[in-house]
C-alpha cells in the first residue's frame, strides 16, 4: 500500500519517459556541440584582476557586481576623459559594466574585440593545436572581425569559453522602448550570427525584430538588443533540462533591464530556452518591463502565469510545425520546465505565430508572428492578432501605450 501524499510509482514512471524523450529530441535536432568550460587565467580572469587594483585619483573603481547606479554615479564623477582612460586600461570590465555609458561600453569592447582578434590569430597557426583548434580559431576571427565593423555596436563582450555578447541596433540612449531577444540553448560567439539559418541566430533575430519595429511605427524612438550574455546550455545534456544555467542568466538579464539608460518601456522576447531564463528573472525584473513575450518554449518552470509574480503581462505563441510541441511539459526533481505556456490553463495572452515555419522561424521576416513581436516591442496592441479570433487576448489593453 502507499502511503498518502506519495505518488504512486506509475506516474513518476510515466514522467522519466517523457524526460527520455526530451533527450531523444535534442538528440535529433543538432543540440549536440561539445561543452566548453572555461581553463584557469582566462583574459576576464586577468582583467577581473587588474581591475581591483585600478584607481582613479585614490578612488578604486566600483566593484564588476555593483548596482548599476553605483556604477553611474561613479562615471559620472569621473567625466568623460576618465572614463576613456579606464575603459582604454581595462576594457574587458569596462564594456561589461552595468551602469557604464552606453558609449563608453562600445568603445571598451571594440578595444576588447581588436586584442581577442590579434590573440587568435596567434592560435589559428599555432602547431601546438589540434586540428580542430585551429580550426576553432579560424571561426573565431571570423566572428571577431565582423563584430568589429563599424556599425556594429557591442554593449556586451566576452572572449572566455565559448564566450558571450550583446549587440545593440538603434539609438539605446535615446529610445522611448527596448526589445531584448533571449536565445536559447547553443547560443554562444560562434553561433551569434548565421549566413544559413539567418533569423534563427541572436543577431538575425534582432535586427529583423528592429526592421520590424520600424515599419510598424515608422516615428517611434526604438532599440533592440541581441541578448547572448548568459552562458546557455550547450549541445544535449542535463543543462538544457534543468533551470540551473537559467536562473544565473536571470541574475545577468534583471541587471541589464535595471541598467538601461532613461526611463524606456522594456519588451523581452524569450525564445526557446530563453523562456526558462525568462521565467526566472520574471519575479525580479522591474517595473519598466512590461510585457515578456515567449516563443517555443519547452516551459517557464511554473504552473501558471501568475506564479511568476511579474509586473509584466505574459504572451506566449507557438508555431503548428514547432518539434518543442512533442516535448513533454513536466518537472521531477528539478528535471523539465513545468506547464506549457500555450495551453490556455497557463493564462498567458495567446499570440498567432502564422507564417513561423518550425522552431527557429517566429523571426522571419513577413510572416504573422514576427508582425506580432514588432507590434508588441513598439505598444501597438490593437495590430496584435490572437491565435484565434474569439480569443481575448488583448483584453484589457487600450491603444498604443508609453510611446
């Protein structure tokens, strides 16, 4: 007999085979990439490093985790000669500083970007490497020497392990509303942007999100930002099943809605297993987010919307062909990502993904979903159309707010 309050053996049973067929799913659908950790005296190590003994005058720096208004303050003070000063010496912390001027983060991480790109091109002819290293290198440079074009804006960068960054399209200093697209699992440097699978990679996502944005409201003061500056789960493995990587990356992504300049409206978008990111940071994010929106994704670790106690108003979509359907939405011992937050018992706002052809097409340009995700990132709620007609999902939102 057993005994009240324990579950019997059937379910649990029931559940470690749709665990199993998590794994089978990533198994076959290329999230398969070797893990990389990083080895001791990285680069950030070293700066990280140098920074506690960096001063200004005799005033120490604030420290690479302090609130970003401690941060700002203490840049303010400084002006902006010091500032670049600082971020010349040590640009590694500088252009990862939550509180920093945007410009002056740019600055530092193209400063950053030039000595990564010169410390590979040292590795890509080093015979001590393997094959494959040098390879890696290769592809490295490639990555390096694009992001270090002159339009491209970097307000993140990270060379350690397989590294991380955020890039900016728009003015963010001067915009009235911000869009954040959170990736998913295999997000790293190399896989950033993509010439095949475009809009599938963080940077295609964004720009075609920022594209969109513009021609829904051609007038509208907007940025967007490609957030990788988390370190997401890599290839299939117990990571990509578990809220462990997430909720760090929560802490990462609450820091930056905090930091971002004056006082725009924030939109995130959270695709895939940046879902699972999102549904952790939701509780702690501020008030200046307003709506998080979550595309394919395999759950929020909740039961419900409400239990993510947001400020923000929560909107889900999913397209028909999206393989992440057949994944069971369940949670054992910390294993799964909880309830799916299509099903109408979530309660989220149901979103149509018309046009989203898989997984990795809700950012293709011309299709329902994108035009959905742009009418959300710029507050034009009355173009938002639901994944049915009769559904209330813009029920209780009039017009177009903050812009």
């Amino acid at each position: 007999m057993i005994p009240a309050g324990v579950p019997s053996a059937l379910p649990v049973a029931r559940a470690l085979f749709a665990l199993l067929v998590v794994f089978v799913l990533l198994t076959t659908t290329g999230w398969t990439a070797p893990r990389h950790r990083p080895a001791p005296g990285t680069p950030r190590e070293a700066a990280l490093a140098a920074w506690t003994h960096a001063r200004t005058g005799h005033r120490p720096p604030p420290a690479p985790g302090a609130p970003a208004r401690t941060v700002a303050a203490f840049f303010a003070g400084l002006g902006p000669a010091g500032g670049v000063r600082l971020a010349e010496r040590h640009p590694l912390v500088v252009g990862n500083l939550d509180g920093a001027p945007v410009a002056l983060r740019y600055r530092a991480n193209r400063i950053a970007l030039a000595r990564a790109y010169a410390a590979e091109h040292g590795r890509a002819d080093d015979p001590r490497l393997s094959p494959e290293g040098r390879h890696e290198a290769r592809r490295r440079i490639d990555r390096f020497a694009a992001l270090l074009r002159p339009d491209r804006q970097v307000l993140a960068f990270d060379p350690t392990g397989t590294g991380r960054v955020a890039e900016v399209f728009g003015d963010l200093e001067r915009a009235r509303r911000v869009s954040v697209v959170v990736p998913g699992v295999d997000t790293n440097l190399l896989t950033f942007q993509k010439t095949h699978g475009r809009y599938g990679a963080p940077a295609g996502m964004a720009r075609a999100l920022y594209d969109a944005e513009r021609r829904t409201a051609p007038g509208a003061r907007v940025a967007v930002i490609a957030w990788a500056d988390y370190t997401a789960p890599s290839g299939m493995g117990i990571d990509a099943l578990t809220g462990r990587l997430a909720a760090s990356g929560a802490v990462r992504l609450v820091g930056l809605t905090e930091a971002l300049p004056g006082d725009a409206r924030v939109t995130l978008f959270c695709h895939s297993y940046g879902s699972v990111l999102c549904g952790a940071a939701a509780p702690r994010l501020p008030a200046r987010v307003t709506d998080v929106a979550v595309a394919g994704s395999p759950g929020m670790r909740v039961e419900r919307a409400a239990d993510l106690a947001a400020p923000a108003r929560i909107w889900a979509m999913r397209d028909a062909d999206d393989w992440i359907a057949d994944v069971p939405h369940v949670e054992v011992g910390g294993i799964g990502h909880g309830a799916d937050p299509v099903e109408p018992g979530f309660g989220a706002r149901l979103l149509s993904a018309g046009g989203a052809v898989g997984h990795s097409g809700y950012f293709e340009p011309g299709t329902v979903s994108l035009g959905n995700l742009a009418a959300l990132g710029v507050g034009a709620y009355p173009r938002l159309v639901c994944v049915r007609a009769d559904s209330p999902c813009r029920e209780g939102i009039s017009g177009t707010e903050g812009s």
